[in-house]
C-alpha cells in the first residue's frame, strides 16, 4: 500500500545510454512532480504536472522527458545520459489547494529515491 | 520569489540533549510551511507542517515547530534527542506547483 512508488531503487549504466524511471501515487493526487537530490543533498524541483499537464519545467536539459499518461502516473525518460546526471531522483505528489476553503492536505509526500549512477 | 534558508549544514549534539535547526524563509503571499526529515537512502518523510492557526506545531516523535512571521522563521527544536534521530532535515515552503527546500541541516547525535 505504498503512497508513492518509483522504479528501479537503483539504476547503474553507461554514458550515453537512454534510460527510464517510473512513478505511480495511488493517493488522488492531482499533482505530481520530479526532484533531483545532488551529492550535496540539494533538492532542487525539475518538474510539476497538474492533472496530467505540463506546470513547471525548471531548466532541465531537453534530454529529460517526462510523461504523464494519466493523474497517477508520471515516468522520467533521460536520453544520452551524462556523468552529470548521477542524482537521487525522487518523485513526489501533493494535492493542489482548491479555489474554495484552505485544503489541509498541503504536504507532498515522497517515493524512495532513484539512485542513478552513470559511468 | 519564495526561498528557505537553513543555516546549519551540520549540527552534532549529544544524546538526550536539546536540539534547535534553524529554517528562515522569504515569501510575499501566505506561507505553507514544512519540516521534512531524511534517514539514509530512504526518502522524505514530513514531520511536521503549519498552515494557519496556532504557530506552535507539534510532531509525534517529540519535535516542535514555531512560526514565527515578524522573524519569519520556523526553527524546529526537540527537548531530548535520540541516536535514531540522526538524519538529515529539511525545511520547505509551498511555491505555486512547487515546494522549494532549504539545503537541509545534518543531525548526529552523539551517545
């Protein structure tokens, strides 16, 4: 009954390779976003969906590309990677604050982290 | 623009000693404020978070958070530390389709 869940753990492989990471929430969320964690534990957001729907994408090389074939599910494809690119990748979803009384469900919550590791 | 800062990269305490992480943030509208807390190789859990009414904020493993607008601060302190509490902590703010982090604060606590 994981809330959030992002596949593989672990993702090893080479320069130049094409790779995938999946993403499902099963919490209703209309919300879903991709975060890249540094070797400095950095957070930095790269992008948000809203009901399956493009909102943010904060500078991220055009070799990211993310895909949101519904509210539930948002996968990161990663063309020609790069040493530059081994990150924790982590998937989040949130509820967006509706347009009537303050929605006290405001918090993202998390899945486990991808580790990437290019060599 | 929305920003957090947290101005303790390490903070090293000893066991059943009182602890405080600091979090500073910007913000021009109505804040949503949050404390996440990471364990080695797992992801982030929240710990506690404050979106209106009381500025005191509890979590159920003993932390506590203030919010405090004129500071415009929401440090996060716990009485009485355990060695499990050792992890690494981050304070965020709700941006618009967005939660900006702080660098995150590294707590060890000592036996």
């Amino acid at each position: 009954d994981t809330a959030v869940s992002q596949t593989p753990k672990y993702l090893v492989t080479q320069m130049g390779n094409d790779k995938s990471i999946k993403c499902e929430q099963n919490l209703g969320h209309d919300t879903m976003y991709w975060y890249k964690q540094d070797s400095k534990k950095f957070l930095k957001i790269m992008f948000s969906y809203n009901n399956k729907e493009l909102i943010i994408n904060e500078t991220v090389p055009n070799r990211f590309s993310p895909k949101s074939p519904d509210k539930a599910h948002l996968n990161l494809h990663i063309n020609s990677l790069e040493l530059g690119d081994s990150a924790v990748y982590f998937c989040a979803s949130s509820q967006a604050r509706d347009r009537g009384p303050i929605n006290l469900n405001t918090e993202a919550f998390f899945g486990q982290g991808t580790r990437l590791t290019v060599v | 623009a929305q920003s957090v800062t947290q101005l303790d990269s390490q903070v090293p305490v000893f066991e059943e000693a009182p602890v405080e992480l600091r979090c500073n943030y910007s913000s021009s509208v109505s804040v949503y404020l949050f404390w996440y807390v990471q364990y080695p190789n797992q992801g982030l859990q929240l710990l506690l978070k404050y979106l209106s009414g009381s500025t005191l904020v509890e979590s159920i493993n003993g932390f506590e958070a203030e919010f405090n607008k004129s500071q415009t601060s929401f440090h996060l302190r716990k009485p009485s530390v355990h060695i499990s509490d050792t992890a690494e902590y981050f304070c965020a703010v709700k941006g618009t389709y967005k939660y900006i982090f702080g660098t995150g604060t590294r707590l060890k606590v000592l036996a």
